[in-house]
C-alpha cells in the first residue's frame, strides 16, 4: 500500500493551482541558491580547517617535559 504515480501527480497539480508556476519557480530558485551558499560556506570552513592544520604541523615540538614542577629538556637527560 504505497503512493502511486497518480496520487503524486494529482497532489503536484493541487500544489500548481495554488501556488503558481512562477511563484514555485521562484521558491525553487531561492532554494537553489541557499543551498549553493551553504556548500561554499562548507568548503571555505574546511579550507580554513587544513591551513590552521598546516601551520600547526609547521612548529616547533616541544621537547621538554615536566616532572613534579620541573621542566626538563631532552638536552639536559645525556
């Protein structure tokens, strides 16, 4: 017992009549373009996650430790 094709069809032109062709082209356009604007919102947050990624691949380790409020260097242990 599902949906056939011509319930679909018969509520999509109940949707037409009340709603308009231009009206629906306009709705799906505005859509259109939230969609876009949110994927290009996804890609520059991403882009912006591998360059903080990046530059904190780029510093120095530090070498040091602390032991019971001492900080130590690996230069000091040998």
């Amino acid at each position: 017992m599902g949906i056939s094709i011509w319930q679909l069809l018969i509520v999509l032109a109940i949707i037409v009549l009340l709603f308009g062709t231009k009206k629906l082209r306009n709705i799906g356009s505005d859509l259109g373009g939230a969609i876009k604007s949110f994927r290009g919102a996804m890609r520059e947050s991403e882009a912006e996650e591998q360059k903080s990624a990046d530059a904190q691949s780029h510093l120095p380790k530090n070498e040091g430790t602390v032991i019971e409020g001492q900080a130590t260097r690996e230069k000091d242990k040998a």
